[in-house]
C-alpha cells in the first residue's frame, strides 16, 4: 500500500476542486498548544498531505506555516484536519487570502513544471531559533 495515499475507499482524487502537485516544503502545523515541525508531501490551493504524529483527529483546527521562500519565506494559513491514515494527515485550507492563494499556486505551478521559479527550500525556513510563529486559531 502506498504509504501518502488517501485512506483506503477515499475517492479524494474525484472530489479535488484544484490540481494537486507532488512537492516537500518544510513546514509548521499547530493546534491545542503542540506544534510540530514537518514536511508537505502534496499540496494545492485548497489543502495539503503531511505526516504529523500527533493525535489530532478528523475536523481538528490546525494552523499551517509553509516556508515558502523568497518575498514571502512563511505563509501562515488556517485550516481543518479532513483526514488521518497512520502518520499521514490531509489538511484543507480555511480563509484563504487571494495573496495566499496566488502563492500556493505558484508553488503548485512550479511543482508541475508549469511555471519557472525556485521551490521552496528546507534553509529558507530555518531562522535557527527551531520555531516559528504561526498566529492564533479562530473558532
């Protein structure tokens, strides 16, 4: 079994309103006073596939800081856990900005070989403190 697939009897793939593209990104996930530190492993528009050890169940709020490098090295957005396989969590984005948006797809863009430019980049997120801060939740 592939380990970043959706849960078995997910037809996810169907259900995407945006492409999705294959690309690691270093990034921050937090919810109920944790916070880890992670990588993406797919990511669109309108969410992200992650490995997070945590137990943070299914409609969980999450906060997810993606360094993304260059102008904007962190975008910081909301979100809500859709779904969880073993290590593996699917997030979908809440609230997105039109700026957030614009940067997403040109990760996605880039990803797919779409659009020119440099992926984001494991040193690009690391200020050498180990955190980041990625705001407050909202209810």
């Amino acid at each position: 079994m592939d380990p970043l697939a959706p849960p078995p009897g997910d037809d996810a793939e169907e259900r995407r309103a945006h492409p999705r593209a294959t690309v690691e990104i270093p990034a921050w996930v937090a919810a109920d006073g944790a916070r880890i530190h992670t990588v993406t492993q797919d990511l669109s528009i309108g969410g992200v596939r992650m490995r997070a050890v945590t137990e943070w169940p299914s409609n969980e709020k999450v906060e997810v800081a993606l360094a993304l490098g260059g102008e904007r090295p962190t975008l910081s957005l909301q979100g809500r856990v859709v779904w969880r396989f073993g290590d593996w969590i699917g997030v979908t984005f809440v609230n997105v900005t039109s700026e957030a948006e614009r940067a997403l797809q040109q990760q996605v863009n880039i990803a797919l070989g779409l659009e020119t430019g440099t992926p984001a980049d494991a040193a690009d997120f690391d200020d050498g403190s180990g955190t980041v801060e990625v705001g407050s939740l909202k209810s």
